[in-house]
C-alpha cells in the first residue's frame, strides 16, 4: 500500500505525508496535524491536556517484549531501559547486545516481515550497491562468511547440506529439523578436532 485515506481532511495522500510510527504511519496527515498543534497552541489545551496526563499513572503492554508496565507518561510504548533506552554509564555497543539477547525473536520476527514486504525493493538496492562498489562487497562477504562458519548460522548449514545431497537451498531451508541436525553434526566434528589435536598435537615435519 503506497497511499493512505487521512481521517481528518478525507483526502487520498502518498505515505510520505504522514509521519512514520514503530507500527506504521499516523492516522491523519502531516498537514492536519500541524493544524491540529497550531490550534492547540492558540487555546492552551494541550497545557491541560499535558498536566491532566501526567497526574495518571498508565498501565501498558510492551509493543516489544509483551510485559505490563507503568507509566506516567501516557505516550510511553516500551517498558525497560533495554526496550526504550539505555543507561547513561553503558556504551552503546553493551546496549546492542542486551538488547538483541532479550529481544531475539522479536528482531527475527520484525526482519523477517521486513524483508518479505520490501523484497525486490532490498533486493535491487544490493544488486545496484554491489556493481557500485564491488572491492567492498567483496570484503563484506569474506567477513560474513567467516562468521557463518564461525558460528554455524543457518545459511552455511544449509549450504553445506544442498553442497552434499540433491536437495536445493530453497528446499533444505524449509526443513529445520535437518538443519540443526546437521549443526549438531557439524559441532561434534569440531569437537572431534579439538580433542584430537589436544591428544596427539600437530604432526612434526619431517
């Protein structure tokens, strides 16, 4: 959907006038809302509306983890620090990983829909970055596919699997159960591996 009907003036208008939202655009546009704020300036409403607000105490969900919270501020949407912000003495980076250790699914979820919904859009912008800048695109690969070995990720499991049976990338990746066998399989040669240079070290040359 590229256009949106806005509530207020009823007029059919592209997305880009309205302003983006974590769960989509609001529902009037941006031009009816600077009326709305321009009039609530000239009454003084909203310094009522504010003050009545912040005598409440609010009890939301989290539109990221699903946990009750409380609030003061009725604009509020998000309950932590690690879902709304992050404290003044971490770094961002440490906010990055608590934050994707205790929303995992979460940002699966939300990239997997965002991918399915602007596939060939993504799709075009990296065939046009990758022609653009192909000494780049080239070390970015190298670099993701030293940590997918690494870390066993899915898109090298499945490689290795389609690599070594008739099954395609398309048709193992819709069997997960394969997958983490084949991952577990993976591990144990690993840890095979290691146990047996431990054991017997690496052979001298001679």
């Amino acid at each position: 959907m590229t256009t949106k009907v806005c509530t207020k003036c009823g007029e059919e208008k592209p997305l880009s006038e309205y302003t983006k939202e974590r769960n989509g655009t609001t529902a009037r546009c941006r031009t009816c809302r600077s009326i709305d704020k321009k009039e609530e300036r000239k009454s003084g409403k909203h310094m009522f509306r504010e003050k009545h607000n912040m005598n409440k105490i609010w009890v939301r969900e989290c539109i990221i983890c699903g946990c009750l919270f409380t609030s003061r501020h009725w604009k509020k949407k998000t309950c932590s620090q690690y879902c709304g912000k992050r404290n003044e003495t971490e770094t961002s980076k440490d906010y990055d990983t608590k934050y994707r250790s205790l929303h995992l699914n979460y940002i699966k979820e939300y990239a997997k829909e965002y991918y399915n919904s602007n596939n060939e859009y993504l799709i075009n912008k990296t065939t046009e970055y990758n022609k653009a800048h192909p000494e780049e695109s080239k070390k970015w690969r190298k670099k993701h596919r030293k940590r997918s070995i690494d870390e066993l990720l899915d898109t090298y499991v499945i490689d290795a699997i389609a690599r070594h049976s008739e099954l395609s990338y398309s048709e193992v990746k819709q069997h997960p159960e394969l997958i983490e066998l084949k991952r577990e399989q993976l591990l144990a040669h690993r840890l095979y591996k290691t146990i047996k240079q431990k054991c017997y070290g690496k052979p001298n040359a001679s």
